[in-house]
C-alpha cells in the first residue's frame, strides 16, 4: 500500500470515528424515580437531611407548585420536599416524554421555578440539569452540591 493510500485510509477512519462521536446520544437512566431519589440523597446523614422529608408524586393538579408553571408536558416526575414550611429545600425528578426537547423543557423550568416559593425562606442553590431524558431540579441550600454530586454519577 503505497504512502498515500495509508494517509487516506487513515483520515477516513478518523472522520468516521469523529462522526459517530458527534452523534451519539446520552443514555437515559433507567429505574423508578423513586429509586433514583433515593440514589441522590446517598452519602447524607440523617441529621443533614430536612426534618419531615417526603416524596410527593406531581402531577397535572400540583406541578405550578414544584415547577413554577402548569405549562410543562412530561411523563413522570417527583418531588422531595420537607414538609415543614420553612425549610428550603426541594430535589424534583422529571422524565421527559419521548421524542421531547429537553433544553426547551429545561429552559421553561429555569424560568418558572420560584426558589422563594417558601416565602420565609429561599433557596440559596439552584440547578436544572439533565442526563438524558432525567431532568433534575435542585432548590437547596447546603446539600445541594452533594445531591448535584450523586445525580453526575447515575448511569
């Protein structure tokens, strides 16, 4: 194979592997929201943890609550929120629908959440980050990098 037939054959198989790194798609993460919730708050101690926290189902009647906006298409999502009012602190999953645009979801959520919606209280974190079709929303204070932390492990 003469010198400049290797270059080619070379600069082919570079642009295929460059081709197919540009359009894989991130995996989504499989498993109930309920176990993934659970997976987020790994590492914490009971005593860091809100007094009174519960996961609350959102749906079509609660979402304006836990997403600022009744507005929001998804599958299924759920919130973890401490129920005594003057704690800021709410960890909300969404799973997107298929085929959904997921920045242009995210980007109605980012508008619409109210880290002040405890009035006497606000969250001092706030991040809206996705892995797939998981959208994660963080309304905390001084946990919120660790539940950040554990959502960029799942896989």
């Amino acid at each position: 194979m003469t010198h400049l037939k290797k270059i080619g054959l070379g600069l082919i198989i570079l642009g295929a592997l460059f081709l197919t790194g540009c359009t894989t798609k991130e995996q989504n993460i499989e498993g109930s929201l309920e176990v993934i919730m659970t997976k987020l708050y790994e590492g914490i101690s009971e005593e860091e943890l809100p007094m009174a926290l519960s996961n609350i189902e959102i749906t079509s009647e609660n979402v304006e609550n836990y997403l600022g906006t009744s507005d929001i298409e998804f599958e299924s999502a759920l919130a973890s929120e401490s129920m005594v009012g003057s704690i800021a602190h709410s960890i909300v999953l969404v799973r997107a629908k298929e085929g959904q645009d997921i920045e242009a979801l995210k980007k109605t959520i980012e508008e619409n959440i109210n880290p002040n919606k405890w009035i006497c209280v606000t969250a001092e974190n706030v991040v809206v980050k996705n892995k797939g079709n998981l959208i994660l929303v963080i309304m905390a204070n001084e946990l919120a990098p660790k539940i950040e932390e554990n959502f960029d492990k799942l896989s």
